[in-house]
C-alpha cells in the first residue's frame, strides 16, 4: 500500500474506538469522546472501558478485543504503563491506526518503551501517531479526535503541529480569525507518523489547500525535503520554527526532546523547498486566511493606491522587504492614474490620490488598476480624512472587492484611522476582505501569495546524479577503517577527489628520493613537499614542508631535508613517507562542504573561504540532492558572490567551475553514505575558464550507513 | 530667549488667532475654529476675517490689525499666495508664532516664497511651524489647533510628524488605542521649526513622557542628534522613519521634497543616540503605549512563565531578537518555581507550568517571580487549555497586575485561544493591562522597556577635542583651492595627516635624483616611488609605480625609469616629480572615513577595508562629535570586529590605534569645516602595540564652510 493510501484511513476513518473512553465529564477520556460524538462523526464509534456501561448513550466495550466490527482509528487516552499491552490487543483486532494521546514517552526520557511500542505496532500492521498528543481533527468526516475545543470551524487550511498546547489554542483561535479547517494533527513525538507522513495525504487531499506547520525539530528531514519541494509546487506551505537563537533550541530541546538543527540550515532549505517561514504564529496565520481565499496574480506588477503620502512610502518599503514588485512603467502609468491625483499627488507608484481624494476619486483609481491588463495585483491604502470618511471607503472597498472577486487580481488594503475606520476594518473582515490594520502585514501577505504564484510555475527539474567511483572509494574507505581511522590522509582526499572527476594538487606519496623526483616530474614543477606521518601534528614547526621546489635537484634536496628535519624534531615519529603535490597558484578561496545532517541528512555547503568565513558566515547551505539550477541558485545567494563576478577591475571567476565542484562533491555524498563530512577548504578559483583547484581535502568516515556520524 | 522658552509659548499660548476662519462647515477655516472652541481652549480666540460677522459665537476681525490685545500664534488658513502679505501683517502686529497650514509652497517647488516667509518672519521676531501642515495640539491647554477630529485623547504622548494625512489618521488611532497625547505637532515642509527645536520644548515639558516622531527626511541632522542624545537619558524617542528601501526613498522625495540620507546612515545614528527605531506604525504604537504605563525595572533579569512550551519557546527566540535577558541561575530558578511544574514541565526559563496548570498554579508561579528581588520583569504566556480558561486567566493576570503596578516590575502577557481568549484580551487591554496577541509583540515592547532603562543609566562621558593644527591645515586647503583643485594630492593627504598627529608613510615628492634619493634617506627603505601628475589617471599602466626599492641605487634607477616610462606613454603629461613613501607592510585592512552628510552633518565611517567593505557592506557610522567610548562601540559593532581580535591564531590587532585614528580623523572633520570629504584607506592595523599605518588617503574639499560639498 502507498504511504498515501495507508494515511488515508487516518483522515476517513469508518469507524473509531476510544480506549480509555470515561463517563466522568472533566476526564480527557470523556471530552475526546464527546468531542467525535457532537461533532457528527457519522462512522461507527466504539467507546472502551473495562468498566462498560454506557457514555453518551454509545454502548462501552470492555476491551477492543470486544468489538465486532473493523476498527480503523483506535484513540488511546490510558495511563503511559498499560498502553503497550493496549497496543497487542490492537494489533490483534487487526486496527489500522493509534493515535496515543497518553504521555510519559520519550519526552520525559522513556524512550524504549516508546521504541517497544512502535516496533509491535509497524510488525503488526498498524501506524501510530503520537504519543503525547491532544488527538487529531479531519473536516472530511467531520471527525474531532481531540481533547480540545468541540467546535473546528471546517474549511481549507491543514495544520500540522508538534506543539500541544499551542494546538489546541490554535483551533480557537483559527475559528476567531475566521479561519477554516481541513485538519489539525497533533504529531507530538512523532515514534512514527510524522510530516512527512502527513504531507504525502495531504498534498493530494482535495480539502486542504494550505499547509501550516508548527515545528520544533526534525527527524528525518531528507524524506521531509522531497516530500516540501513536491508540495509547495501544488499549495503554499507555511512553517514556523520556534528554536532560532541558541537559547530557543535550548528550550525547544528540552521541551520535546528534540534537537534542534542550526537554524541557518533549517531556513535555507525550507526556501530551497519553496516553503514559506514566518516568524511568528500571528503573521502565519495572517498568510494562511490571505492565502486560503487569494486568486494567484497572473504576473508580478503591483500597485500601490494612497491617500497618504506617507504610508505610501511605507508600504513602498515594505514590498522591497516582501518582494513584492511595485509596476514602473512610469509612462504608463501616469496616463492611468494622472485624472485622479488632484495636480499635486503622483502618479509614480505608490500612486498617492492625496488626502483631497473623494470615494469617487479613490473608487475611480482602483478601478483603472483592477482593469489594466498589466497590472497583476493591488494594494490600497486609507488614512482618515474628512473628504472620505470610513464608512463610504468600507462601502467602495467591499463593492470593488466583490465586483473582481474572480478577476485574477489579487488585492490588499490597509486603512489607518479612528473608531471609525476601526468598525470599517472589523466589518470587512468579518466578510473575509482582506483588510490589514498595518501596511507592513498587509504587504506581507501580497508577498507570500507572490511567492506561491512563482512557485507554481517553477519548472520542475530532475535531479541528475554523476558517477562516482564508489569501487574505488570503498577501496580507500575500508582501508582508512581497517586502520581503525574515521579519517582520511590528505594523499587519500586527494584519490577520493579523482574518484569523483575533480582537479586536486595531484601527486602522491614518495617512499624514496628517486620516487618524489618521478611524482615531482609526473606533475610538473613547481611542487610543495610535505612529511607524512601520524605522529607529526604540527608539520611545518617540525621542518616537514618545504614550498616552491623548482626543479629536481631542488626536490632531492628538499627530500633530505625533510627527513632529517623530522627525525631531528621528532625523534620516535614514524614516517610514512613524503607526499609531493603541486604547488597551487593564489586565486580567490571558496569552502566547499558537504555533511550528514543531524536534520536533514546530507546537505552542501557553499561559502566564502579563508579566515572570513568564520568571521563573516557567509555561507548557503541545500539539502541533498540538488540540481543544477539549485546550485547556481545556492551560489548566487552568498553575500560575496559579487566577488566572483568580479569587482573593482578584478576578473570573473570560474563561477562554472564552482559550480561543477559542488555538483560532484554532492553526487559524493549521496553515492557514498560511509563519508559524513567533506570539506575543500580552501578551493581555489581561477579567472573564467581557467578552473578551479582543491587545495586541502578534509575527509570523516563512518563504518557503516546508519552509524551515528 | 532660550530656543526653549521661544517655542513654549507656541505650546502654551495665552491668545491664538485663526486667520481665514470661515462660517462654511464644509471649510478647513471653520473646522479648525471649531475645533479650537469645542476642545475647551481658554485663552482668547481671535477669527480673522475680511467677511468680518460672528463665526460659532465669536467676533470676527476683518484683519489681525484689528485685534486688539495681543497674540501668540496666529494660524493661517489662506491660499498661498496670500500667505506673504498676511505674514508682514502679522509681522506688524508683534505676533510670536506663525502655524502656516497653507500648502503650495517647497513641497510644489514653490521654495523662493517659502524661503521669502521665513525670512521676513524670522526678521520680526516670529517662528513659523509649516508650511502644508494640519496644525498642533498641545495637551497643556487643550489647544486642539488642527483641522483633524475634534477629540484627541490627552495624555503623555508627544508626535511630531512630517505626514500630514498620517498625523491626521493618528489622532483617531492613538484614540481607539487608549493612548494619550500630550502634543501632536504636524511639521511639514519644516521650513523653520523642526523636530529638534520642538524636542528641546517637549524634554522638559512635564506633560510629556514619551516623544514619538514620523520622519521622511532630515535637514540639520547635527543639531537634532545632539538633543537627541541629550533627551534619551530622560525620555524615550520612537522614530517611525520611512524610506528604507531604494524605491522608498525615492517615493519619499517626491512626497515631500526631502532628501532622505542613506538609510544605513540614519539607522546607526538613531542606534547612537538611543533612540528606538519602529519599522511599523503599528510597533511603534505598541511601543508608546507600553512605555506611557510600564515601570523602570530594576535589573536585566528577566523570567517567562508559560503553560505550553511551544509559545514558550517562541518567547526565547523573541528575547533573544529584542535584547531581553533571560535569567539563568538555574539553581535558583528550580528552588522557586519547582513546586508549580507538575514534575513534567521545566523551571530552566521558560517556566514551564504546562498544560495542566490551574489558575492557582499560574498564580503562584507569577507571585514567586514578582516577589523574587533578583527577576526584574515578567512575560506571562497562556494557551487556551481546559483547565484554566480565558475567564479565569483574565481575572488572574488583573488582580496581579493591579496588585503589583507600583513594584518596579514590568509585566507583559501574550494570551493566545479562541473566542474567551479573545473576550479576556480585549477587556484587559481596554483596562491597559499589557496583554497582546503575539507573543513577539509583548516581548518587543519589554525589549524597549529595558533598553530606555538601560539608556537612564547611561553615564554621561563629556566629548573632548583634540587639537588639529588647523593653521597647518588651512594653508594645505588654500593652496588647493587657488589651483582650482578640490580635492588634495597625494603628499598634501600626507601633510594633513601629520597636521592631527598620525603617522601615513611619509615621503613627499622629489623633482630631481638627488631629492628622490635624500628623501627615501630620510624614511628608510624599502621604498616605493610613483609619478605625480594630474595627467596620468592609471599610474601602474603608465610603468609609473615601482616597489620594493631596497637601497640608493635601486632609488636612482627607479627615478630614471619611471620618468622615461611615462614620457613615452603619456607624451604630453605634464609631471611635477615622483612620490618616494614608506613601503608599507602588509597588516589587517581597515577604512577610517569622515564626511559631511546632507542629513546628519560630520559623520565618521569605520569598516572592514579591501575589496570586501563594497561587497560585504560591514561598516558603521557614528555622527560627529564622538565620545571614546561612541567610538569603542562603532568598532565592535562592525561584524568582522572578531578579525581584530584575532581568529585562528591570529594576533589581536591594535584596537587602540584604530580608535586613535577614528578620534582624530573626527577631530579634522569638526575643526575644519572646508574637508568634506576624508578617507584612509586602506588603514594597516599590526598587532597590539605596533600600531596603525594609513597607507592611502583621500581629501575632497571644498571653498567654504556651508557650500554644497
């Protein structure tokens, strides 16, 4: 069975027990029941207690055993220590899904018993959601499997959330701000359901058009990336993240035990995957009900309509910060607008009406907006003024509104003023215009409907995976553990960067001085000559490097010399060798990385190198696997990147090379799970077409795919 | 008289006539009046008008010649081109103050009869607020002198704003918000008093605790930072300053005529003098409002007690975003609030109580906090549960409130659920209790709290000059000037440098072997030598630069080359001799600049030097006079300050000596005012105690002080 269709007996149950169902009316046992019950579930409901008896005129079974009937849903709301022998029970009625509601699991420390459950659950057939969590709620059947409030107002927006509480607030306040419902789930400790799970019904769940995420840490996160990228293309995804400053993933990780990855990385590929943070829960909630009824603009002008300059000129700065982009055909747009901006407003975008603007005058503005072709949104703005009081703007703001209620042009306003203006707002809201007391929240919304907009026709990339050597990098792999190593000497980064096609010093490592000339010769000149041996840290303090040898009689000497000097320094080293590479020319340094992910699992890096890039964190990061247009994208998005293409007469770069580099070491890690962290730094790039050069490969290996890194 | 005592009489006037008052309603001449007389203004009220008769009950004159007793501000609410005749008029009179609501003049281009106004009326005594404003209200004697709504809530919020629709709409809004002004002052074209003459009145005006300005641009940026530093320490200042972006900016000039300064600039001065910058109207409101109540706490510690981790942790990622410090004495946090935890919750800040706290618990909880002397505020989070609903919690957060409003202890509640929260949140706010919808919202105001105490304790550290050899100084500019030259060469820099004690590399320029050789003598070698002519633009191309000159001989050659390198290349130049400096070693690079800001006057500018400062933009601005400890703050703000302290293994630099040089380099620019424009760079920072090396320097001059730079 597909993840999808397994899901789906979650969200459209025939029928549902609740295991601890409890006739006394303060009990969590009593209210989920009454919840599913008063909501109009029209499956069969099976309430369970040993006790019997009756709840809520429903006859009680005293075990799931006792049930005659198929039981997709069962609801656990029993104390932590008798839920495995609940979970057996199930799995011998044959029940499709748990939802644990029950708490004391892994987020008070015990998790084997969580693990004990999980693993009886999925031999036998079963899914779980949860444990430690309020239920979940699915418009589709009208089933409220929760413990919170009975009324969900029904609708378009599905919620995803590993915070309780702040679930269960949510549906009250979703229902307050006139937000509808598809679903909420509660994933809690996600032992196995988890977003990724949920996102795969829901992207195809014809109710739900929005997904709004509250997340605290992610397990997982590589099946998570495929799974956003897919979605984002067909509905917006919101997601807030609690946990961004050090102290937040403290609290986080002590709250739900889950750690919390860097947050820099969490950010960059929730954009990697289209989806849409918000900081805080006001601002996505405000996007969710903008998004849930917003027509997707047919192109990006925009429109700023004022009777205030000065609002205009905010709002101006807010769409630069929401990438919403303001229409500047300044042409064009003073014979639209120049009739209604009374000689002394503008025309120029925010199109400033002036406070002298009349109902007529505001009406006839938005009008010409609404019907111009090339304009693809609006945004308009009120101040209170005496000439056009709220009560008329209200009025001309709900008849434009509904009269292109269908036209593909999306609108936003945001009026400012008294009590007046203030019933205007609660008025139009309550009809569902999308009506803002801030500018900057009104834009915001614009932006991410945007956003969405450009989402959708994002084309859809394959992601094409290069060859990689596995044979030969298992070779060096094995060798290193063999060694009891989990890391690699530099002349076996330099045959793991050959495996993969990329350019490194070359060389090797020479046990002899006529072997160092052969190398030095099979390079070419100049070459760099370094001691290996485990046993000398600091190589150049021990007189193990010798720079610029030009030619052989210089590498013989030079091979001398290092020995002597080492054995001198370092009387009881052991000496593998001399290793003798090319001597890389200066170039601009990049860092090129890859890593497993605690998160997301394997993940690029890509940054400014040298000592700036600890200083200046300039660096993108992308979830695995990429394609070349991730790439460029990736690189494009580094503060510096104006430096690879060249500032102050210096040259471009060989952007192309970087991005080949990146290319490969990303087809590395997904072709070799053994190597956990690989790092050029610095890697060396050259004017356009020149190329690129690794000069220091840095290489941590684990023994097996799995193990922790 | 004071500027001070010159501008309260606009503030507190014992007469004021309306001059164009009107008996039309519909009319701004009638509003106004109106508006006058039914706020309850006591002192006289003279209607001026040509129509003469009684207008709402008063006598009116026919001209303000006619009045007979005296009077301190006249309004003027009369087409433009009346204003002039009617401004001598009142000149005649002895009238104090001018409110030139009138529009038609800068903002139009009409800047030769605004500059005409001011000037007659400054020459007979007068000071003019506008013109194209809405008019000023001053709590003090209910004077509402606007065209706006009639009731304006007093209380102790000053708004001084360049928007007029904006200032208009925000009389209502502040009203439907609970906050109270104690002045609301419409600037407009500023063509006389402006935000700094307004803010030396409001300082000291008892009336006022809290100044709240909208800004678009600025004019005399100088003076207005100096009372601005100086009004921090007493009151807070929120700036609402628009035009952040590009687009913005530009929009904001073709609003109002003014010039916005980059919006770097302004955003690291308003950080300099203390004041809070609001990027929404909406923030900045919360933020008066917050500020009008809360008490000053006592110390930084700060605690949030929470029923549900999620909001919890979304508190610590706001605290950590608006400098709240959260209390960590682990110890000492466990000992208090372990009892209210239910064993699964968490006493590491956030407190957790979670889910199954009652009201009891919270309140206890709360009471431990505001009891505890070393937890100096308090942020109250809620999530709707079953357990303690909205009513309760509404209860329970008023009578702690109450009971502990005079305990130096500010608080602030975000409440978040369903319709009861909702019901709780808008009669607690209605009670201005502290209690918002997002928990970022509450945390942000907290934030301001804390930053206007720590601005209360800010020592006051008295600017001292250094001296400048400004004779030295001014015969370098003189002579630059009689060549028509504005800016100086490179050994005139040279000779600057020296005139404010700092150490460039020396040299100067030689116009024969002989000279070349004594000179390079005199600094020591290696030297570099480069033509020095005003025809040869790219030096190196022209074989016109050589380094690494390592004795006499190398010296004579290098002369002789250089001179036939550049005959050949550029025939016709014609060159005055070759520059012999220093050759400089390698340090870290680092940019010293000053230059005069349309907006703010004198400014410094500290940065990462090289190719980065363009690409990575890692600099700060100070405006002028700098303390030394303004400029050890500057220093440590930039992002790469960690290079100077040294990164991997990195020697610390020499701080001290790029704070010497800032300091000198502010001193130049305030003792003379013909330099616009000063720039070392790069600046070579060696590593503690081997000092600083300007390597290059840039100065662009101009005839005399006040000239366009």
């Amino acid at each position: 069975m597909s993840a999808q269709a397994e899901i789906r007996s979650l969200f459209e149950p025939q029928s549902i027990a609740v295991i601890g169902a409890s006739s006394v009316p303060t009990k969590i046992g009593y209210k989920l029941l009454q919840n599913i019950v008063e909501m109009g579930y029209q499956g069969t409901i099976y309430p369970v207690n040993p006790k019997g008896g009756t709840i809520l005129g429903l006859p009680v079974y005293p075990s799931i055993r006792d049930v005659a009937g198929d039981v997709d849903v069962a609801v656990l709301v029993i104390p932590a220590n008798r839920v495995y022998e609940t979970v057996v029970a199930c799995g011998e009625k044959g029940v499709r899904h748990l939802s644990i509601i029950s708490s004391g699991f892994s987020e008070v420390g015990n998790v084997e018993e969580e693990q004990k459950i999980v693993s009886y659950a999925r031999a036998h057939g079963m899914r779980v959601l949860g444990p430690n969590i309020f239920g979940h709620y699915s418009a589709k059947v009208s089933l409220n499997a929760t413990f919170g409030p009975r009324d969900i107002r029904p609708g378009n927006v599905a919620i995803i959330t590993q915070s309780g509480a702040l679930g269960v607030a949510m549906i009250g306040k979703t229902s307050v701000q006139n937000i509808g419902l598809s679903a909420i789930i509660s994933v809690g400790n996600k032992s196995d359901i988890d977003e990724t799970d949920l996102i795969e019904y829901l992207i195809h769940q014809e109710e739900t058009e929005i997904i709004l995420m509250y997340i605290e840490g992610i397990h997982g996160g590589d099946r998570l990336v495929a799974k956003l990228k897919e979605a984002t293309r067909l509905k917006p995804v919101i997601v807030i993240k609690s946990g961004r400053s050090k102290r937040g993933a403290m609290a986080a990780a002590s709250h739900t035990g889950s750690l919390a990855g860097a947050d820099e990385v969490f950010d960059a590929i929730m954009k990697q995957c289209g989806v849409f943070r918000a900081e805080s829960i006001q601002d996505a909630l405000d996007w969710c009900k903008y998004l849930s009824q917003a027509p997707i603009p047919r192109g990006k002008n925009s429109v700023i309509i004022t009777n205030g300059g000065g609002i205009g000129v905010l709002a101006t700065d807010a769409c630069e910060k929401y990438r919403v982009h303001l229409y500047d055909d300044t042409e064009r747009l003073r014979l639209t607008f120049e009739e209604v901006t009374h000689g002394f407003g503008s025309t120029k975008n925010p199109i400033d009406i002036t406070g002298e603007a009349t109902r007529q005058d505001y009406e006839t503005a938005l009008l010409r907006a609404l019907e111009d072709p090339d304009i693809h949104s609006v945004i308009g703005l009120y101040c209170e003024t005496a000439v056009m009081d709220s009560a008329e703007l209200s009025d001309m703001i709900r008849s434009t509104y509904v009269r292109f209620r269908d036209a593909h042009k999306p609108m936003v306003f945001s009026i400012f003023g008294g009590e007046l203006t203030e019933e205007a707002l609660v008025s139009l809201a309550q009809d569902n215009i999308p009506v803002y007391r801030d500018v900057y929240e009104a834009v915001a919304c614009l932006g991410v409907l945007h956003a969405h907009g450009r989402n959708l026709d994002r084309p859809v990339e394959r992601f094409e995976p290069g060859v990689v050597d596995t044979r030969a990098v298992d070779r060096i792999l094995d060798a290193a553990l063999a060694e009891g190593r989990h890391f690699l000497l530099a002349h076996e980064g330099q045959s793991i960067l050959q495996a993969v096609g990329l350019e490194g010093p070359g060389g090797g490592v020479a046990k002899s001085i006529s072997q160092a000339v052969e190398l030095a010769d099979s390079i070419g000149y100049p070459v760099v000559m370094k001691v290996v041996s485990r046993d000398i840290l600091h190589k150049s303090d021990a007189g193990g490097v010798l720079l610029h040898l030009m030619n052989r009689e210089e590498v013989m000497d030079a091979y001398q010399t290092i020995m002597h000097n080492c054995k001198t320094q370092v009387p009881d080293a052991r000496i593998e060798g001399v290793e003798v590479v090319r001597q890389i020319p200066p170039g601009m340094e990049v860092i090129v990385g890859g890593r497993r992910d605690r998160s997301f699992g394997p993940i690029l890096m890509f940054g400014l190198g040298g000592i700036y890039v600890e200083v200046m964190k300039d660096v993108a990061f992308r979830a695995l696997p990429v394609t070349r247009k991730e790439i460029m994208t990736m690189i494009k998005t580094i503060k510096s990147y104006p430096l690879l293409l060249g500032v102050r007469g210096e040259p471009r770069r060989d952007i192309e090379g970087v991005e080949a580099v990146l290319q490969r070491v990303g087809d590395l890690l997904l072709a070799c799970p053994r190597i956990t962290d690989f790092e050029i730094n610095p890697l060396m790039v050259y004017p356009q077409g020149q190329g690129v050069m690794a000069v220091d490969v840095r290489v941590l290996i684990r023994d097996r795919e799995g193990d922790p890194s």
